[in-house]
C-alpha cells in the first residue's frame, strides 16, 4: 500500500475533531468536510447562506492547494445542505470555483451540520 501523507494547512479551519484536512495516498487526496470556518478565528464566516458557500470553496481551495492540487483536480464534490432548496445557490457559486468538465458531485439533505452550518462539503482529488 502507497504511503498515507497528512495535508495541513492553517489556511483553512483546523481540525476539530479526530480528523486530519486531508490525506493523500499516491496521486489521490481525500478532502474532509470542510464547514464555512473562518481559519484566522475559527467561528461561521456568517449566518448567510451564500457566505457560507463560499468559505466552504475558499477553505477546499486552501486544502487543495496544500496538498499540490486545485479545485479543478477534485473529481467527485459531496456536497450536504440543511436545506436543499438552496441548491440553486450552490450551483451558481460553484461555477465561480468550476468549470468543465465538473467532477462527478452528490447533494445530500442532512438534519443539522456541525457548528449550525448550513453547508458542508466534502471531495476527492486526483493529482
């Protein structure tokens, strides 16, 4: 089995739990969930449904880019919402972030999120 390498960065939220940012093994990363977590205080970005989309892209980005990736790298996005007609929402910030080919992608409709976020997401990358 190829050698697992811890990702960290301190430019997005650190672990709060028994987790590491990533892991990559060989040329695949695994991206945990990242919640919209602003890294310098560690506390929701904001109670905006938007605002909080975007920390959550800015926190993956922060990520891959420590693991030596991109968000174009990412082939498959999970992607959980308190409330899934926000979805809209979603996909259009996600177009600021992608652009085709898009990586393979589920939502998933959740009770509560960690810390009342309203939007956690979650990928693998191929580097």
């Amino acid at each position: 089995m190829a050698e697992k390498i811890i990702i960290a960065t301190d430019k997005a939220p650190q672990a709060i739990g028994t987790y590491s940012q990533a892991v990559k093994v060989g040329s695949t990363v695994y991206l945990s969930g990242q919640i919209p977590l602003d890294p310098k205080t560690m506390t929701m970005v904001s109670d905006d449904f938007a605002e909080q989309v975007v920390q959550v892209f800015e926190n993956l980005t922060a990520v891959c880019e420590a693991a030596g990736g991109r968000m174009s790298d990412i082939v498959k996005l999970n992607i959980f919402l308190t409330d899934l007609s926000h979805f809209a929402t979603v996909n259009e910030i996600m177009s600021r972030y992608f652009q085709q080919p898009y990586p393979a992608r589920a939502a998933i409709g959740v009770k509560e999120l960690p810390k009342g976020s309203l939007v956690e997401m979650d990928g693998i990358m191929e580097i």
